[in-house]
C-alpha cells in the first residue's frame, strides 16, 4: 500500500505540471509573446478565440495554475504532518481557486467557442458540475472534522481538477492515429480524460479505505 501511494505521489504532479505548461503557454499566447506554431491544426483559431475573451480566461487559467501548484501538496504526508498550519492555509486556498475554476468553467461555453463543440461543452459542464459538487462535500466534511470523507472528496475533487494535464496527451494520441480534424475528436478526449481520472480516485478510495480510516482515528 505505501509503494502505490508513494508512486501515485510522484504520478500526480505530472497532469498538474502540463497544467501549469498549458497555463503558461495560453498567458503567452493572449499577450502576443509566443510566436511559435500551434500545437495542433485549429488551435490558433481557438486562441484567437480566448485572445477576445482575456477575462473570462484569466480567471480560469489562473486560478488554475495555483490550484495545480497547492494542490498535489494537499496529499503528501511529511507536508501535512510536518506543517499542518500551511496544510490548513493552502488548502483554504486551494478550495477558493477550485470555486474559481469550477463556476468559470460552466460560463466559459457561453463566451468561448469550444473546438469540440457541443461534446466538449457537455463534456466541461458535467464535470465542472461534480468538481464543484466534490469540492462542496470536501469543505463540508472538513468543518465537521470528518478527516476521512474530507479526504475522500478531496481525492474526486482533485482528480477532476488536474485531468485537463491528461486530455491533452490524450489529444495528441487522437491526433497522431486517428487521422481526424481536432473538431471531430476534442470532445471526445475530455470525456476519456475526465471519466479515467474519476475511476482512477474511485479505486484509489475503495483500495485505500483502511488507510483512510487510519488516518481519521
């Protein structure tokens, strides 16, 4: 049990580092510096589109790369044993960025123009939707000092959180083999990313369960 915990420790800051990559790299693109090519045919169409819309952007992409930062700290033990003041005060942060990124991202269908189109807004929402459900739960459980259901719902929450780091490998796959324009297959990546992170929290949780209840007595 403490080898697979210990490898999903290292595993998880991979998604929430493309995260950071894809933050950094939409921030670029808005302001005008980056002037390379984009990463796939349509995709400076679709910069363009949040180029028109730098608000909304920003206060998704940026939230966002706070929360891929704080967050993945949230699980490491020697941090949460060692400094539980700032494990209390950055995983405060972290639930106000995850209200941040969560209502932005039910609005942002209705400003952007999603390459998936309608599958990918779909896709967004319903995640959007239980993220925030499982970051409500989260706080909940917390302010009635149920360590173990917190973490639980800290787990789903986080999952949903940082799948965007995997839907994008998930694009280039599609990408590189499917011979299919972006259009026909964006949609479809979000809802394999999403759904796989969420099955992965699930069997963590259930594989877990003992170890959880561990650490709430």
């Amino acid at each position: 049990m403490k080898r697979i915990s210990s490898l999903l420790h290292v595993v998880m800051f991979f998604p929430a580092a493309i995260g950071v990559a894809m933050v950094v790299r939409r921030s670029l693109a808005i302001g005008g510096i980056a002037t390379g090519s984009p990463p796939f045919p349509g995709a400076a169409g679709f910069d363009a589109d949040f180029s028109r819309h730098p608000f909304i952007t920003f206060l998704h992409i940026l939230p966002g790369a706070l929360f891929m930062l704080l967050a993945p700290l949230q699980f490491l033990p020697r941090i949460r044993n060692g400094y539980p003041r700032w494990h209390r005060s950055s995983g405060l942060v972290v639930i106000v960025c995850g209200y941040i990124i969560g209502i932005s991202a039910l609005f942002m269908p209705f400003f952007l123009h999603p390459i998936g189109g309608l599958n990918e807004s779909v896709a967004t929402s319903f995640f959007a939707v239980y993220f925030l459900i499982a970051l409500s739960m989260a706080w909940r459980a917390i302010r009635r000092r149920d360590i173990v259901r917190h973490r639980q719902w800290m787990i789903r929450m986080f999952s949903i959180g940082v799948a965007v780091g995997t839907i994008r490998p998930i694009v280039v796959l599609f990408f590189v083999f499917s011979g299919l324009p972006p259009q026909m297959f964006f949609g479809t990546a979000f809802w394999l990313g999403f759904s796989l992170h969420l099955v992965l929290a699930e069997w963590y949780i259930g594989y877990s369960k003992f170890t959880l209840h561990e650490v709430g007595n």
